[in-house]
C-alpha cells in the first residue's frame, strides 16, 4: 500500500510517497512560473498547476489513496463541463479587490462578514476575488447566464478536472468568506453581500473520505482527503488536542492553535477562527488562525536586491541583536495580517544610519518576521491556552539565527521540525497513513529553550510595535486597488 500526498503550494508541487511501513519519501518537486500582470496582482496558471499535478499522480508505482493539500485562498472560474479555465488562478496574496472591500468596510458590511464566517473584510480571502470574476470577466458572466460556471478555490478546479467531482473540503470552504462557521455550509447573505452566485460554488464536503478517483499510471486510484496547507501542516505537526499549535514559515508566516470543538472569536485581537479538519462522519474540529503575509517572500526579495547571496552567511551574527541596537524591520510588503489586518501598512526598516550594512539589515530582516510571528502568538495565548512549546517548520526555520531569536522572544520551548515536508506529512496521514519515518529515524525534532526574561522580552516587543505603528496606513489605497 502506498499513499500519495500531493502538496500543492504557492511556488510549487511536491509529492510524498509513503509505503505500508510508513517509510516516506519524496516521489517528484515541480515549481511552476509566477505572474505578477499588474502591481498587486499575483496569478498562476491553472493548466500548469493540473499538468504538475498529473506529474505528481505518475511519480510512483502501486498507489493506493491519495491526498491533495492546497494553497486555501486561491480561486478561480472554469466551465462546468470541459472543466477548461476562464480565468487564471487568483492567488491568496493577491490583492485586486482592495478597493471594494474598503467600500463594503465603509459601508459597514464588516460586523455581519464577521458574525456569519468568522472572517475579517479582507482581499486575502476567495469572496472578493469570486466576485472580481464574476464582474470583470466576459467569458465567466456568458457562462453563468448559461448555468455552466464553476467558481471555487483550487481544490475544487482540481478534484472536478481529475476526479470528476465538484467539490471543496470544509477547510478551504472556511476560507473563503462565504461559509457560516456555525452550519458549514455556504451562506445566503453572504454569497449576495459579496455578489458571488451560490448554484456557481462547489459542494462542501468534509475534509477524509471518497472524494473522488483519479488516475495514477492508468489505474483509478481514490482521493481520501483534500484539506488546506496550513490546516495538513498542523494535523503534520501533531497538533491534536487543543492547546497544541504550530508555525508554518513559508511564502509567509502562518500560526494555527487547535481549539478543539469550539469555534473562539476574537475580533478585537484579529484572530481568525477556522476549520481545522473535518473527518468522514465526523463533526469539525476548530482552530485559530494567525497569518503573517511576508516570510520567506521577504528574504527572497532581499536577497533579489542584492543583500546576501548565500543562505548560509546569514546563520550567524556577530553583533548584537538588531532590535537592541534600535534597527528594527517589518515585514509588511504586502501590507500587515493578524493581529493588525491593514493592508495599507508598508515594509520599512528604521534606525538605519551611515554605518548600517547589508549583513546588519538582513539580521533585522530575520528579526522582524520572528516579532510579526510573536505577536500573533501573544494575541493567541491572551485569549486561550497554549501548549509548553511552539512547533515550527519552513525555509527560515532552519536557520539556527532565527529559530534561537524566535524562541527568545517567545518566551517558549521552539520544537523545529527538521523534515521540511510536515505539510504532506499531514496530507499523508488524513489520507490513511499512521506514523511517518524517514530512512531509519521518526521524523528529527530539535527543541531550542528561551535565554531571554520577561522583562527583555516585554522591551522588544514594546519596541517592535512602535515600529509597526510607524508602517500602518502608509499607502494611500490598497496595493492594486
């Protein structure tokens, strides 16, 4: 028996095969190009992301289930039966729609947005983009005037085009904007608040069971779960029980705290609630979701600007750490998530002067999106429990600087998770895999303890949210609007 999870993520498909023992193994890695048509726009295209993953279905011999994770906010329209797409993939960090959804904050829609999904007014989330289709798109308006437009995220487009079902799990469902939190299922007003027609949207289904067949080396093989990435990373991580709570650093920055059956809400903090997982006959299971929108975006930026080459060389500093020498970054280049959500903030350093140098503004860069990760978990721990330790994974998790920063201004035990795939490790395990081992070992964990007190902890992020409070409302409108 081998079970197939395909992650299918914001820079890339990957594929992880896991046999009858549990022994696992990376089966194939396809990065696919990103479009940047206009300033604030950012899209793929569908047909590159299916023919990835049909690479990634015939990476294997002998599988058996298979299961998908994807990139949650990220939608588009397809026609309903050659499933060919109208529209390129709009992705979670786009933001078009900034400008409508400034309109429906002024015209007081946020309370009731709230209420009903448990979401923020936000272009990050699938309901503005939808409506962005429906409005802007010829070709997707003829369709629905026929009744033959699809509309969904990409779980969706994916599981019609190669299984044959219109669907969405309940996770990537809660992402959207348009789902009630409290029934699970799509929401009158909502769909009509947002102008999104409802017959166009997929069927929301939990996240494990029969979600269709696809085909595998000319074998029909069925799909177990479909889920979001960050919700598989949690599940990956082995958070369970609530209290338990990981940090994915990817693209961005992405917190998840289990909360077991409850649903919390905390909208003066700017925490989201969200489906955790939802298994066959079972009823969901919640989660809060804390999201910085720059990680591993902002580094890579920098390093496009030419301030560092090599990963390696920033490991280690030998100065102290920039935020004690006044030099703080933050990472707000696609303007600031949870706890702030303004998307008017901008990415600034300050306390810059003649001496600073490239290596002294990439030690702050790493800071800043370890302090934007504190004060999403702070935000977390004032309105619920959490665990002794925090679980991490992502690119800049390796890095012995950021991991030792990041659990000094925590004030908590970091567990990194060393295997870089504990989102398809997730996957993975919905589908029907138990425990998960690489070569010989289960999967490597390193635990960093905290050297800070409470007191340093409390100056930095004092010190961190003047900074922040300095790059808020900076743009005169929504980037793209």
């Amino acid at each position: 028996m081998t079970i197939l999870a395909i992650d299918q993520g914001t820079t890339s498909t990957r594929a992880l095969a896991v046999d009858t023992d549990g022994h696992a193994a990376i089966a194939s890695v396809t990065r696919h190009e990103q479009l940047y048509p206009e300033p604030g726009r950012v899209e793929h295209d569908p047909a590159e992301l299916v023919r990835n993953l049909r690479i990634s279905l015939d990476a294997v011999e002998g599988v058996t289930a298979v299961g998908i994770d994807n990139q949650g906010e990220s939608c588009l329209a397809w026609h309903a039966d050659t499933r060919e797409p109208v529209t390129n993939v709009i992705v979670w960090q786009d933001n078009r729609t900034g400008s409508e959804v400034e309109r429906l904050k002024r015209d007081g829609a946020g309370t009731e947005v709230m209420e009903r999904c448990g979401l923020p007014l936000d272009s990050y989330f699938s309901a503005s983009k939808l409506a962005w289709i429906v409005d802007h798109v010829p070709e997707a308006r003829r369709l629905l005037k026929r009744g033959k437009l699809r509309l969904g995220t990409t779980d969706a487009f994916f599981l019609d085009c190669l299984a044959g079902e219109c669907v969405t799990d309940i996770t990537t469902a809660s992402r959207t904007s348009l789902m009630n939190l409290a029934t699970g299922r799509w929401d009158e007003e909502l769909c009509r608040l947002f102008r999104v027609p409802m017959e166009a949207l997929p069927r929301i289904v939990p996240t494990t069971g029969h979600l269709g067949e696809v085909t595998s080396r000319g074998r029909a093989v069925p799909v177990t779960a479909s889920v979001v990435d960050q919700q598989a990373s949690l599940y990956g991580h082995g958070c369970r029980r609530a209290g338990d709570a990981k940090i994915t650093f990817g693209t961005g920055a992405f917190a998840l705290l289990v909360t077991g059956e409850r649903a919390l809400r905390s909208p003066d903090q700017g925490l989201l609630p969200t489906v955790a997982w939802q298994h066959d006959g079972g009823t969901p299971e919640y989660a809060l979701d804390g999201g910085v929108y720059c990680a591993g975006s902002a580094i890579d930026w920098a390093r496009g600007l030419g301030l560092f080459t090599d990963h390696a060389s920033l490991d280690g500093f030998d100065a102290p750490a920039a935020i004690d020498r006044d030099l703080v970054f933050v990472p707000a280049l696609s303007g600031l998530g949870c706890p702030h959500w303004d998307r008017r903030a901008a990415g600034l350093w300050i306390g810059l002067s003649l001496d600073t140098d490239p290596r002294d503004m990439m030690q702050a860069l790493l800071e800043g999106i370890a302090l934007r990760a504190a004060e999403v978990i702070r935000a977390m721990s004032s309105l619920t429990g959490i665990g002794d330790e925090i679980s991490v994974d992502g690119g800049v998790s390796v890095n012995p600087y950021f991991r030792r920063f990041l659990s000094d201004v925590l004030g908590m035990c970091v567990s990194v998770k060393t295997f870089p795939e504990i989102t398809a490790i997730g996957t993975a395990q919905l589908a029907g895999a138990g425990d998960i081992r690489f070569g010989d070992d289960a999967t490597p964990v390193q635990r960093i303890l905290p050297r800070t007190n409470r007191q340093d902890r409390e100056s930095r992020a004092a010190r961190f949210s003047e900074a922040v409070s300095r790059s808020g409302q900076w743009r005169m409108s929504p980037t793209g609007a």
